[in-house]
C-alpha cells in the first residue's frame, strides 16, 4: 500500500494544531521505510540520530497519528504493529514471524467499505487479519 508523503503528515499534524517536531518526523519516516513495525523497531531506526529518545516520545507520537486517523495499530499476541495506511483493508499475519502483509483484493475492500457504510454511525475501527503460515499472500517477495 502506497504511503503518503512525510510533508503530508507535517502539514496534517499543523492542520489539526500539534507541534512538529523532529522526533515526530523520525517517528512519520519510520512508519513510510518500514513494513508493519512495532515500536521498538521505530526507535531502532530513529535511536542513531536520536540517541536519548524515549519510548514515551515514540509512544506518544504513535498515539496522536492515530488520534487524528492517520494510523491503525495492529494487534498480534502480545506485540503491536502499526499501519500508516488508515484505510480499511484486510492483513494477512504469518503464525510463525508476526509479519504483517496488506491485502490488496480490490473486491474485498470494497466490500468491507460498504459493510462498514451500511452500519451503526459508531463504528470507529475494522480489523479483518487472515492468519497463516509464511508462504500465504504475497510473502513470496520477501
């Protein structure tokens, strides 16, 4: 799934009145370069040029993304992951790695749009995960 650009979550995050900060980037760019990742693997990646950053500030930076719907956590046992892609759409989740993989199906998209149109007003999130061994949907490119 194509992500937006990280000048669009600048500008989103100004929109909505939140500061910009450089650890807020680092924590955007994170989600644009890598797939699905859990928070730790966010601060792996921004720990370089941002040694002394917390857990706290990734927390909170992964937080507000998806107070204003710009993100989706993913539950997986007891690990979370993050989709910088709000829209609704199914996973599929490797049994053995955790990894996550977008599911493309048009069809299925679009069916799971209209489901959630024709539902109570109320209805704030969807998750639908397939579960499978590695060698299910789209794995094959890893």
């Amino acid at each position: 799934m194509k992500h937006k650009t990280v000048e669009y979550y600048r500008d989103k995050l100004k929109d909505e009145g939140y500061k910009v900060t450089p650890q807020r980037v680092e924590v955007i760019r994170s989600l644009i370069e890598l797939d699905h990742p859990t928070a730790g693997e966010i601060q792996s990646s921004i720990e370089e040029q941002y040694p002394m950053i917390s857990p706290s500030t990734v927390y909170g930076a992964l937080e507000l993304l998806e107070d204003i719907g710009e993100l989706i956590p993913i539950q997986e046992g007891s690990e979370t992951r993050y989709d910088l892609s709000p829209k609704v759409h199914p996973h599929y989740i490797c049994e053995d790695t955790g990894k996550v993989y977008d599911l493309e199906e048009a069809e299925l998209k679009e069916k799971l749009s209209d489901l959630i149109a024709c539902g109570p007003d109320e209805i704030t999130r969807v998750e639908l995960n397939f579960y499978g061994p590695c060698n299910g949907p789209e794995s094959e490119e890893d």
